[in-house]
C-alpha cells in the first residue's frame, strides 16, 4: 500500500507547491531579471521619447513575472525626468527638483525574454 501512496503524494505535493505555467507572480524587485528587464525598458523608454532629458526608474510599484517558454515580466513603475540630456555621460542622473520639471509618469512595461525570440524584447510600453 505505501508504494501506491509516496508516488501518490509526491504528485500532488509537486502540482500543489508549481507555480502556474502561464500565471503571473510577484517576484523581488532585486531579482537580476528583473533589474535586466528594467534597464532594457528605461533604455527603449528614452531611445523613443522626444524629450532632450532622460528619465529614470524612482519607485516600483509591482513587478510580475510569467512563465511561458521563458519569462515575460511585467514592471509597474513611476519615473521622473533627470537633469542629464540625452547622450550624457553621467553615471548618476537626479531628477529635477521642481515637480514640474520632474514631470512624473507612472508606467506599465512588459518585457519578454523568451526562448522564441533572441534577444530581450519590450513588447509593451503604456505611460500616463
């Protein structure tokens, strides 16, 4: 009887304890992918806007990750307009000190590294 019943537990141990395949999970701001995830959006966020200054992360609101033939992550973030312009080479950018020259914006970045494309990839980008 027991050999029927540790294969048997060991089953649903493993299916109750698996994250969901295609669900999201909050994962650790820290996570290296997340930080990867972050700079490529940050990166594709400045390459795309028309403003002379650079905007960086300043709060993280929710960060959340899917499994599906590799990690798609999902950033909810605020960032802020810096005093570097564009194509600075300054290590470290604060932002403007005036609220309307910071020019605050939260956004919703998903970032894909999955096995079917090469490279990482912003696959959305939604700011208000």
């Amino acid at each position: 009887m027991w050999k029927l019943a540790v294969p048997l537990l060991s089953v649903l141990l493993a299916v109750g304890f698996c994250q969901d395949p295609g669900g999201l999970m909050d994962v650790n701001a820290n996570d290296p992918g997340v930080q990867t995830a972050l700079k490529l959006a940050m990166d594709e966020y400045n390459k795309a806007s028309p403003d002379i200054y650079l905007y960086k992360v300043v709060k993280i609101i929710r960060v959340q990750r899917k499994y599906l033939e590799g990690y798609e992550y999902t950033l909810t973030v605020m960032i802020a307009r810096t005093v570097c312009k564009k194509g600075s080479m300054a290590e470290s950018c604060p932002v403007f000190i005036n609220p309307d020259r910071a020019k605050t914006h939260q956004c919703k970045f998903v970032v894909c590294n999955c096995l079917w494309v090469p490279q990482w990839m912003l696959l959305e980008q939604k700011c208000f």
